[in-house]
C-alpha cells in the first residue's frame, strides 16, 4: 500500500485516544501512519497518552500546533506536515470517537481503484447518524441541500468530515487561503474538489448533544454565498 497518513485533530480526548488509536494500529496495513494534532486548547492526559504511543509505535506522531486557531486550523496543519513526510495519500477523520476507525478501509479502498478525493456520507445508502440532536441533523442535512443549490455540487453530504484524498490534491492547494475557520470548511474543501475525480462512501457518524451557535450558522452562509459570488479557486495556478 502507498504510504497513507491520517490526520486526526484532538482536544481533551483522553477518555477515548487509546481507543481510537489501537483500532487504527490493528488495521491490516504495513503503510498506514497517524498524525495526531493538537494545541495548548487540550488541557486533560491527551497529549501524554499520545506520546506514550509515539514511543511506543514509529506509525504515531503527535504534532503540536502553537499557533493553532482551532480544529480548522490543525486539519490543514496536519495536511502540511503529511506532504513533507511523503504521504502518497491522506485520511482526514475526527479523533473523539465520531468517526469509526474501522471505516477506513473503504477510503483505503477507493483510493487504490483511482479516486483523487472520497467523501465519507452519513446521507448515502449505508450511511447514518447516532446520539445527534435532531436540530443537528437538520442543519447538516439541510445544509447539504443548501449548499448544493448555491454551488451547483450534487453531493448526498457536503459537511462531513471523514475524507480522503490522492497526494496531488491537497499539494496543489493553496492550504492557507481557506475562508472557513470552523463548520464551513468541510464545504469549501468540496467545492474546491468538485472537478475532481470523486466518490462517497458510507459511514456512520456518532454524534454529542453540543451546540451550535447561531453566529457559526450566519458565518457559514456568508462563506456559502461568498463562493458562490466569486466563484473562488485555492487551486495553484488558478486565478480566483
């Protein structure tokens, strides 16, 4: 298997890293590497548990992001730090327990058949959500028809964020031109994407009861909008 790196924000994890992780080490994959990313915002054992597997494993590094301005922010962190390291391909997924490590192998899956981009879909045949308010699932659902409607996309989720990606999507990306610093980001990454050859698949999201600010609401319908206006490009090489 190509060299395959998945990048996995955390904060305040220490309930459920070990977990997570030892799910992840168990898949039947020589190739297969964990970045964790973390910042100062983590204040419980999280950061010492994943440094005991780091010791323990050459598959775990943390990377600890000081400059961090939030989970967006460490996502493309990350993203960079996987590119210097020679990742051929990168998995992005949650680190609390929402994404289902033994989903992997269906990104791994697409990956190798040719995709340059898989979207995990809680929408799909297959797919779901569990322990989410129902407020919650309105928004994403609603969010995706939305979003569609305004950007012309046709995906079934456009704000999961359980992904994959070929190397050569993400290295010709201007990472820090990103407008979304939080919810909207899942969004604009698939807009950028959408000329890509892409698929989605099937997975089961399991969710909290925390809440969502109606500012993040606003914030990501003026980005929504924005795009659509300025029809904007972060490709290299392209104006926009």
């Amino acid at each position: 298997m190509r060299k395959t790196i998945v990048v996995m924000p955390v904060a305040n994890e220490e309930k459920t890293m070990r977990g997570v992780l030892d799910q992840i080490l168990d898949l039947p994959y020589d190739n297969l590497y964990i970045y964790v990313v973390m910042d100062s915002y983590s204040t419980d054992g999280t950061r010492a548990i994943v440094e005991e597997y780091e010791k323990k494993s050459e598959k775990v590094k943390l990377v600890f992001y000081k400059e961090s301005y939030g989970v967006i922010s460490c996502y493309l962190e990350g993203f960079r730090h996987a590119l210097r390291d020679g990742a051929e391909r990168i998995i992005e997924m949650d680190g609390g327990g929402s994404h289902l490590p033994g989903e992997i192998p269906q990104f791994i899956e697409k990956l190798d058949e040719g995709y340059d981009c898989v979207w995990g879909s809680r929408f799909v045949e297959g797919g779901g959500i569990s322990n989410h308010p129902l407020y919650r699932r309105i928004l994403s659902s609603g969010g995706t028809v939305l979003a569609n409607i305004v950007l012309g996309t046709k995906l079934k989720d456009m704000t999961s964020g359980f992904e994959g990606f070929q190397r050569h999507v993400l290295e010709n990306l201007k990472l820090d031109e990103f407008l979304s610093k939080g919810h909207m980001y899942q969004t604009e990454m698939r807009y950028y994407c959408r000329d890509y050859h892409t698929v989605e698949v099937p997975i089961h999201y399991i969710g909290s009861e925390s809440s969502l600010r109606p500012k993040a609401v606003f914030e990501a319908l003026r980005i929504l909008f924005c795009l659509k206006k300025s029809g904007k490009s972060i490709q290299k090489g392209v104006s926009g």
